[in-house]
C-alpha cells in the first residue's frame, strides 16, 4: 500500500517522520502521566474515607497525614506560573508536579503538531527535558505506591481496615 501525500505539503519525509517520532514520545509520556495524576486523585480520596473511618486510631491517622503529603507533594500545583503555549518553559525544579508535567507535555504537544514540519530545536529540547522531569516524577510516585502505600496497608490491616488500592 502506497500512501499518498497531498501534493500542496512540501515538507521531506524525514522531517514528518521526526515529527511523528517527537510527537509519539510525548503522547506516551504524557498518557503516562494522566494516568498517574488519576491514581493519585483516587488514591486521596481513599486515604481521606480511612481517616474517617480510623478515627479512634491515632498510629492509623499519622501513617494516613503522611502518605497524604506524600501523595499532595507529587500532584500539587505551582503557583508561580504556567506552562504556556508561547512562552515554553524548561522545567525548573528537581521534580516538578505531575500536574506541571502534564501540562507542558500537552502544550509541547500543540506545538509540535500544529505545522506539517520537523519540530524546533527548542520544542524538540523542551520536549526531552519534560519527558525526563515526567520520567523523575513518576519514578517517585512509584516509589511512593510501593513502599508507603505498602506501610499504611500493613497498619490498616493491623487495625481490621480495608487497605488503600
């Protein structure tokens, strides 16, 4: 099967070809993301029912607070600015929050398809140092599913409650 390119495009191939590969990059990232972003809004919602239900457990409560900090600082927002689409941004911090991560993948995701050309030195740039804060995020949201959710379960069920998902 031969596929056709409208004839009034006259960007290369490589050059579409590299704008695939960039653009597939972020979307998977950023699919990455989302679904972490999700699991932390649904994990709080079960850390807030527990609290509610551990009322009389002050030990239940405490591991409860922290993992709840935990779970904020991965999915907080920043208050000093937003990714945007014109003024692209590096990420600034160690670890930026999922939420920032998200963000800047979708607006970098514009950028890179909205013309029929290889994405900019800068895009593709901005592209990567993203991936890899989103790459550093979610390692860290791992870590925090793993080993602290994995804690507060073991005290919960010490405690003959229903363990965090």
């Amino acid at each position: 099967m031969t596929i056709k390119m409208d004839p009034r495009v006259k960007t290369p191939q490589d050059a579409l070809a590299l704008q695939f590969e960039v653009a597939s990059k972020i979307a998977a990232k950023l699919g990455e993301v989302s679904a972490a972003v999700q699991q932390a809004g649904a994990l709080r919602k079960q850390i807030e029912a527990r609290k509610k239900e551990a009322s009389g457990n002050a030990e239940v409560q405490q591991a409860l607070t922290e993992l709840e900090k935990k779970v904020e600082g991965t999915v907080e927002l920043d208050s000093d600015g937003e990714f945007m689409l014109f003024g692209l941004a590096l990420p600034t911090k160690e670890s930026e929050p999922l939420p920032r991560v998200a963000a800047a993948l979708t607006g970098l995701l514009v950028i890179v398809e909205s013309a029929d050309v290889a994405p900019t030195a800068d895009a593709t740039a901005a592209s990567e140092k993203w991936m890899e804060s989103g790459r550093e995020r979610l390692a860290r949201w791992g870590m925090v599913q793993k080993e602290d959710v994995a804690s507060v379960n073991a005290l919960l069920q010490k405690a003959k409650l229903k363990p965090l998902n």
